[in-house]
C-alpha cells in the first residue's frame, strides 16, 4: 500500500523583509502565512494525511504570540492534516519556551518534534526525526538515525536540517550524503536549503513553500513522495506552491541598440503584481540610449510587486555629439566634457570614474528631462 505525504521545510514565520517598502513586506508575510492552507490543499488533492516540516518553522527563537498562535491556528482549521515540526536552526531546542509555547497551545493534528526517536505516522510507517539542538550544533545529529529502532517492515522516514556535506559552498557542511544509505532509510527529508535539491534518489531538500530572497528565481514549492514499501525506490514530484515569483535576470546591452525595446523583451509577461524582479544591464550603451532604458523602465516600474534595475555594471559611451544635447558650449559643455574625460581616466581609480560616469549620466538626463 502506498504511503504518500508533504515533504516541505523552512517557512520562517515572522520574516520581517525589512529591505523592502512597507506595503510589500506586509504582502510578504501574509503569503508566508498562507502557504499553510497552499499545502494542505497540496495535501488534499495527494491523499497525503502527513506534512513533514523540516526544520525553521519560525524565523526567530522568540516569535511573537501572533506569529505563534495564527500559524497553529492555521494548522487547526485543516485538521484533515497531521503537522510535524521539526526544530531547525532558527527555531532550535535551545529555544526552550518557544516549544513549551508550542506544546502547549498546539492542536491535535500539530505535533512538535523535540527528541530524537521515532514515531509512529501510521501502519507501516515510522518517522525518525532529528530536532536541531542549537542553531550551529557542530556535529552531524543525522548520525542518531542509523541506530534508531523501526519495527520490522516499516517504512523508514528521517527528517532532519542541515547542510550536507560538499553541497552547499558557504555553509558548513555536517550531513553526510549518504546518511540515508547508513541509517537504512526509506526517504531523508531535510531542510535549510530553500530551493527544492536532489541530494540522492532517497535524500532530498523540499525548500521553502514561499521563497524569500532572490538567490533562485521563480516560485516556492514542495515536495509528494510517494513510498511503496520498504526498500522500494521513492516516487517524488515537485508542487508549486509560492504566492509571488521572483526573478533575476539579466540584461545585456550593445551600442546602438534600442534599450526600451530590450528592456519590455526580458519583462516577465502576466502576474505582474505577484512578481519580483531584480534586473542587472550589462555591457554598453550610448548617453542618449541609456536615458532612454531609465525612462522606459520608470514607465513599467509599478506594475510589478518590486522592479529594481541596476546599472552598476552599465558602461557608457560619451560621443561628442551625445554632450551636443547638453549644449555646445559655455559652462555646461566645459562640465560635460570635464566629466566625460574623467569617467575615460585610466589613470583614476575605478570608484572616481564611476562616479564621474554617472554624473555625467545625471546631468544628461536632467537636461533632456528640462528640454521635453
């Protein structure tokens, strides 16, 4: 008989998202606090009765008593649903009265993992889960898994957080990649990582329901696996589950090129409210066509949930006949040109060109915004 159930991990309630504005970050949260229902509908249409959490539930070790008791409450009202929280590393054992805060008010489909042992999800199958101890454990705790007991022809479940160990380049590593082969197990659903990474055909991360950050583009999601008995290879298929999309791109420009028309060319199309975007031009243009892309994109600007393009990595061609715009002599041409021979100053630092470069770029397109 198949065993099926939600594999998903750090959902960070509490999240401030202060680099965003205030009516953005509001949205944020209330996305993180609605992929509760997300996955339980997830659930619903799998015939999972388990989602597995593992790890970072909770942004902090203190969250706030609302925080607290409307991600619970949440859990509550689809009760069809068995929650399992595994302490990660925001939300470790260390934070004592945040998980007698817990277990306290949970309802009974939401149940606390705070020891390593296992735990019976059902006839046939056992969840081993390892609880972090405190946010940098310094040791492998997955190693608990390979001596703890399951009975005999029961599936083996761990669920555990953390990095794995030559996986992820500026984390520590602690888990072993082949943990689920030493602890015998039937499927090792980590957490930590927040996008969605096959370790092994039997270890994986879910990521996280709702992503947070422009480190990967696109939705959050999570994972149904599918057990058909122990020993039997796992079947697991990835669900979109993420309210907003965000995405990084890039932008690459060359002279003479009609920069609006780049521009609306890398623009994700729909959902535009619900979309992210952080865009980097890259290569290089001419005075005028650059004042041309700054116009076009505070044009489409507001359209998006959160527009940024950067032109840090933008270079600029200065043509006499570009400064001709400014004018053709007299006190602003001598600062143009000033500028201009300074931003083409090998013999500057980088830093002094830059900033002649964009002042230059300022006057230009103050002027052109004076003379329309």
């Amino acid at each position: 008989m198949t065993f099926r159930f939600i594999h998903t991990s750090d959902l960070h309630f509490g999240r401030r998202f202060g680099t965003f504005s205030e009516d953005l970050r509001g949205r944020l949260v209330e996305a993180r606090h609605g992929a509760i229902a997300r996955l339980a509908v997830v659930a619903g249409k799998h015939d999972a009765a388990h989602v597995l959490i593992a790890g970072d539930i909770f942004d902090t070790e203190t969250p706030s008593p609302p925080v607290l008791r409307q991600a619970l409450a949440a859990m509550a009202e689809h009760d069809a649903v068995h929650w399992w929280l595994l302490p990660g590393n925001h939300d470790s054992l260390a934070a004592e009265s945040l998980w007698a805060r817990v277990a306290r008010d949970a309802p009974a489909n939401v149940h606390p993992l705070t020891t390593a042992g296992p735990v019976p999800l059902g006839p046939g199958a056992t969840l081993l889960p390892v609880p972090v101890t405190r946010r940098y454990p310094g040791r492998d705790l997955t190693e608990a898994l390979d001596a703890m007991p399951s009975p005999e022809g029961s599936l083996r479940i761990g669920l555990a957080h953390g990095a794995v160990v030559g996986f992820e380049e500026d984390a520590t590593g602690v888990i072993r990649p082949d943990r689920d082969r030493l602890a015998g197990l039937d499927y090792l659903a980590l957490g930590d990582w927040h996008g969605a990474k096959e370790i092994s055909p039997r270890t994986r991360y879910s990521g996280t329901p709702e992503y947070d950050r422009f480190r990967r583009s696109g939705r959050g999601s999570c994972l149904v696996v599918s057990l058909e008995g122990p020993g039997a290879p796992p079947r697991v298929a990835q669900v979109e589950t993420g309210q907003f999309q965000w995405v990084d791109r890039r932008l690459d420009l060359l002279p003479g090129q009609e920069t609006a028309a780049a521009l609306q060319a890398v623009l994700p199309t729909g959902g535009r409210r619900d979309t992210l975007l952080s865009l980097r031009a890259e290569g290089r243009v001419r005075l005028p066509d650059r004042a041309a892309l700054e116009d076009a994109a505070e044009v489409v600007a507001p359209e998006f949930g959160f527009f940024d393009l950067s032109l840090d990595s933008l270079e600029t061609e200065f043509d006499a006949a570009d400064l001709d715009e400014i004018d053709r002599g007299g006190a602003l041409r001598s600062a143009a040109e000033g500028l201009r021979h300074a931003a083409l100053d090998d013999g500057l630092a980088d830093d002094e060109r830059r900033l002649a470069a964009a002042a230059l770029n300022r006057l230009y397109g103050y002027l052109r915004g004076g003379m329309a």
